[in-house]
C-alpha cells in the first residue's frame, strides 16, 4: 500500500472527528473573534462596529471588577484545598489501612451528583432556616446567616465545590501513587525516613506531575464555575455581587444586557486569563522536568 493511500485512510478515519470539532469548536471561537468588534443586538438583530470600545465598557464595569475579586479569591482558596486533601485521601487509601467498603462507596457520591443537584441540597443545608443554620444556632446561640450573607454566600460555593471534586482528584492522585517506584519508600525507610518524611520527600516530588494535572483542572474548574453560583443566586450574582463569576458574568452581559459583543469580548478575556494562570503554574512547578 502506497503511502499516499495510507495517509488518504488516515485522514478518512480522522474526518468525522475533525469535522465536528471544525463545526462547533473551531468556527464558534472564530465567528467570537469577529463578533467582539461589534455592538450586537440579537433581539432587533442589528450589528454595529465599534471596535475595541466592548473592551471599555467591560473594564469600567463595576461587575467585572466584582466578578475578578470572587473568582480570583475563589480560585486561591477552593484548588490548595481540594488538592491537598485529595493527595492526603488517596495516600491513607494506598497505605495499608483498611476502608469499609460502603465509607468509600459513600465517599464518591458527591462526584456522581450533578452540580444541579448538589446546589440544591446545599441551598437547603445553608437557608436560614437549614440544618447547619439551626444547628450552629442550638449549638453556639446565635443564628449565622449563609446565602443572604455577601460574606458567606461564595463560601458556601466553595465549600460545596471542595466537597464534590475531591474524590475525583482522589482517583487521579491514587493512579499515580501506583507508579511509585516501592524502592524509593524503602531506601528513605533505610536512612532513616518516617512515613511523614517519606510523604512530603517521595510522594509529593514523585506526584509532581500528577498534581500539576490536578491543579490544572482546578484552575480551569475554579474560573469556568457558573451552575452553582446561578442556582444559587438566581442568576443575579447577588447577594450584593458576592457570587458574580466570570462565566455568570459573560450570561448576564448576553442574555441579560443582550449585548453578546461584550460578552464575546468578556470571554476572549476569560480565555487569556486562564491560560496567563496555566502557564505561571507550570513555570512554577516545572512539571515537565519531574521524573525527566
């Protein structure tokens, strides 16, 4: 067989993937480009130019400026949590300790939910007349108020969000844990290296790679969060902004504003800033020098 005719079978095999990628991934990022030029009124169906002036407006909005402050402080605090504890969670699951069967079958419930369902559950645990509400009120007497709260409202997201992808991270840090070579545990053992020692000098510099993936996810995870905190706010981002993210924020500017040239332009934004944070993490941990 010729190698032209291989390559034909090759790209033959290729083209239905390659076509629904082109259609809706590769067209819609290009027909964005073009439309955050323009002032677009879907309603009245109209198409102004107004070049670089969706920008302006984005970056003078009190919004956006709302909307970078909780999804900044929501990418800080929500990703060192959910990985620190799901790297803690699966080396107590690959050490010897045993695990009840139905603790570990519960334990990944949370990750088979949907955000949708989730939310709802902990909208019900955090109203002000929930179950932790009244139960920090019979214990400390006094009665915290969560989701009317523009202090604690994006802290229930955050711990809601915390709780639902731990054990998923769990599994990738687990697959990981398993490719650590035996050997490197017993020369630490031999110099004199405690299980703690051996933790934080082989098991965090070997998963190096591993948790580069995971905080990777999560960053993305963190800056593309939009269910949760719609649900929770009824789309108004309230209370007070306090759970305006950037992706609700890009919803309200489209379907709310019916501006979808900003919104455009908003998640042309959205799109740099999460690649800028990709690229510093990975200089930082220099991931693909790891096991090199």
């Amino acid at each position: 067989m010729s190698g032209k005719r291989k390559l034909l079978q090759g790209y033959t095999f290729m083209a239905p993937a390659l076509i629904v990628i082109i259609i809706f991934t590769l067209v819609p990022i290009i027909y964005a480009l073009y439309m955050m030029f323009f002032k677009v009124d879907l309603l009245a169906g109209t198409k102004t130019f107004v070049g670089f002036e969706n920008y302006g407006k984005i970056f003078s909005d009190p919004k956006f400026w709302a909307a970078f402050k909780n999804t900044g402080e929501y990418v800080l605090i929500v990703v060192p949590i959910q990985t620190m504890i799901a790297m803690v969670l699966a080396a107590l699951l690959n050490s010897k300790i045993q695990f009840n069967r139905v603790f570990l079958s519960i334990m990944f419930i949370p990750t088979l939910t949907s955000s949708s369902a989730m939310t709802l559950i902990f909208m019900w645990l955090f109203n002000n007349n929930g179950l932790v509400v009244n139960l920090i009120e019979s214990l400390f007497g006094t009665k915290v108020q969560f989701i009317t709260n523009p202090d604690l409202a994006l802290a229930v997201i955050m711990i809601m969000n915390i709780f639902s992808t731990v054990p998923h991270f769990m599994i990738v840090f687990l697959s990981g844990l398993q490719d650590i070579p035996p050997v490197l545990y017993e020369a630490a053992s031999i110099d004199g290296a405690g299980k703690v020692k051996q933790f934080f000098h082989v098991t965090v510099p070997q998963l190096m790679p591993v948790t580069f993936y995971v905080i990777t996810m999560g960053v993305v995870g963190c800056f593309q969060i939009f269910d949760q905190a719609f649900i929770l706010s009824n789309g108004s981002g309230g209370p007070q902004n306090s759970t305006l993210t950037f992706t609700l924020y890009i919803y309200q500017l489209a379907f709310t504003s019916n501006d979808m040239g900003r919104a455009t332009a908003m998640a042309f934004i959205l799109g740099i800033i999460i690649f800028m944070v990709t690229f510093i993490v990975n200089k930082l941990m220099k991931a693909d020098q790891v096991n090199g």
